[in-house]
C-alpha cells in the first residue's frame, strides 16, 4: 500500500471506527466488479476519494469502504484541444499542477490538498470562479461512472448516444454517489490568465469591474480577482484602486465545529447576511448568491435557515458536532424524482444508503 493510501485509510478508521472491510481497486472493471459483489451480498458501501466531503449529508454507517486513491490516472490530455481525461481519484492539486506546466487550467475548486475530482463532481463544489467559468456541471464533457450493482455507464458529449438515457455529467454532479461511483471524466480546460491580481476595498464600496475572476466578500471587506493579459489587468487596478496583490489569494473562512453552505437568489443574499450570528465567519460569493459560513455552534442558523428556504434557497450543514441539527434542512420538491434515479442506478441502495434529503 502506498504512504498516500495508508494516511488515507488511517483517516476513514478514525472516522469511522474499526471493522470496516477497506478496499482500493486499480481499475475500473475493479471497481465494477466490486461493487456487484455488494450489491449481491447487500452491504452498506461507503466511497471515499480525498475525504473532504464526508462531513455533508446524514451519517453512513457503511460494512464497506471503497477508496479511489488507486484510480488517479490522466488518461489523455489534448492541450490544443482544450480537454483533458483522468480518473476520478486524481487530485485536485495535482492535476492544476500538471495543467499548469502547458499555461492550462481546468479551473476546479481552490483546494488546500486532498480533494479529488471525482469527489469534487460528486459533491457539486464549483470553486470560487463560479461567476466567470460557471458551475462544475458546465466544464464536464463526458463522465465514466460505475452504478451501485456495477456496470459502467458513460454519457456526455464526447459520445454519440448517451448509453444510460440520461444526461449523466448532469445528474451525477451533486448526487454525493447515490448514483455510482465517478471513475473518470473529460473536462474542459481554458488558458491560464497571463496576469493576476487580488484587489481589497472596503466593504459595501460599489465598483463596476469588467468579467473579474470572482468578488467575494465578507463583514471586513470585498476582495476582487482580476485575470487577463497585463494591461487589461493593470488598468483595472488603476481604476478600482484599493489594496493590491499580484496574485490569487483565495479567502478561507478560520476553522470552527460547524461549517455550513448558505444558497439562495443572490438578490436575497444581502438580506440574509444581515441576519447571520454576530460569531459568525462568512465568505460570499457576489453575485452567485452562494456563502460559505463557520461557526462554534449551530445557535440562529434554524432561523437563517427558515428564511433561506422562504426565498427557495437552502442551508447545508458541511461540518458539524453531533447535536441533533438536521444537516439538509426540509427535502427538495425533487425528492421523488431523486428516488426514481436511485433506483434506476443503485437498485439495492449499497452506495450511501440514507446519507441525501429525506434520509434516501
């Protein structure tokens, strides 16, 4: 076993505690294979890529964890084309570095280290570029899944026909693996900005800025990310003024017991910051109407989440102590729906059973 897979299966015992069956297969008809096996013997099977998601959702108490550290490949990279295969236990990190090399970027989600692409898919993270390159469903061209009884489905559009009758890069985004395990994607790429900039101006300053990378925002000040050629870049700057970085310095809010993801119309988003708990860290994303919050504890957030889920948004529980805060919040109108596509991928629910809305 690799020193990587081992950190990674020491993390998942202390997570989930001893006698769980560990497994990594090294390809995909590995993966298929093993997931038939428990669907035929009906165990609770747990998919682990990077970890960094695992805190989300109601808690699986799984017979067994699959890791996809094993399946961390770039199958193809075509720079002239733009897009890029790999396999869905590469890392974020790595892969950014690796596109890097050629002035490429897939633009996935700004990650400390650990994350994974398939689990960033599975989770339905965008990053903080959402504004400029849209969400993660938009870059994905083609998707490789394996379903809970194990065969391998694969839609999008590097294919001719969608083989699964889905539009499957749409449904699979955001489905935590309800619907089978991400093994590898196409992704688009963009070229890399030539210049960089992070500009911060003092809160509730308005600003009109052209095509920013993103505007993020918190209660002590609005950070602006500006990418382009130098003199695009340079006379933004000159004309927003403000404090300057000659770089992307992404924010993160400080690390707290809970942690939760506050989505709603970004015309409501103002309205429910001024409502947030005062020991409250947040960062908002303007204009996408998508905030990230920590927190010591859950105190306010059933009434920030009430008034969310007034406007159609949602209040996510990321992180959290065990004190009986529901981590969804009241199920979707799309809950029959999100059964409907269950059953037709994972008939005998082994893959996170009852971890999604409504405990299905």
């Amino acid at each position: 076993m690799s020193i990587r897979a081992a950190r990674t299966e020491v993390a998942s015992r202390a997570l989930l505690g001893e006698g769980v069956e560990t497994l990594h297969p090294s390809s995909i008809d590995e993966m298929a294979e093993t997931l038939a096996e428990a669907t035929a013997k009906k165990r609770h099977t747990l998919i682990w890529g990077g970890g960094t998601h695992q805190g989300i959702g109601y808690r699986v108490d799984p017979d067994l964890v699959i890791f996809t550290d094993h399946l961390a490949r770039v199958i193809d990279w075509e720079p002239d084309d733009l897009t890029v295969v790999v396999e869905g236990g590469v890392k974020i990190a790595d892969l950014e570095a690796l596109l890097a090399t050629r002035g490429q970027t897939a633009v996935l989600p700004e990650d400390p280290g650990g994350g994974t692409v398939g689990g960033m898919m599975a989770a339905g993270v965008s990053g903080f570029r959402r504004a400029r390159y849209g969400p993660t469903r938009d870059r994905i061209l083609e998707v490789q899944a394996v379903t809970g009884d194990g065969r391998i489905v694969k839609g999008g559009g590097r294919v001719v026909k969608n083989v699964t009758g889905y539009d499957l890069p749409r449904v699979v985004v955001g489905s935590f693996g309800s619907l089978g395990v991400i093994v590898s994607c196409c992704l688009k790429l963009w070229p890399t900005p030539r210049s960089t900039a992070t500009l911060t101006i003092e809160p509730g300053r308005l600003v009109d800025v052209h095509r920013p990378l993103a505007v993020l925002s918190d209660r002590s000040s609005t950070k602006i990310y500006l990418g382009g050629t130098e003199a695009e870049v340079g006379n933004q700057v000159t004309r927003l003024g403000g404090e300057t970085q000659n770089e992307l310095v992404w924010p993160a809010v400080p690390y707290r017991t809970w942690a939760f993801s506050l989505r709603v119309p970004p015309q409501t988003a103002a309205g429910l910051i001024a409502g947030m708990p005062a020991d409250a860290d947040f960062i908002h994303q303007v204009g996408i109407g998508e905030i990230t919050i920590a927190a010591p504890s859950s105190d306010g957030m059933a009434m920030l989440r009430s008034k969310a889920e007034a406007v159609g948004g949602a209040l996510i529980v990321t992180r959290a102590a065990d004190d009986g805060f529901d981590p969804w919040g009241t199920p979707p109108p799309t809950l029959d729906l999100q059964r409907k596509l269950i059953a037709a991928f994972d008939p005998q629910r082994v893959i996170n059973p009852g971890r999604l809305p409504g405990r299905i």
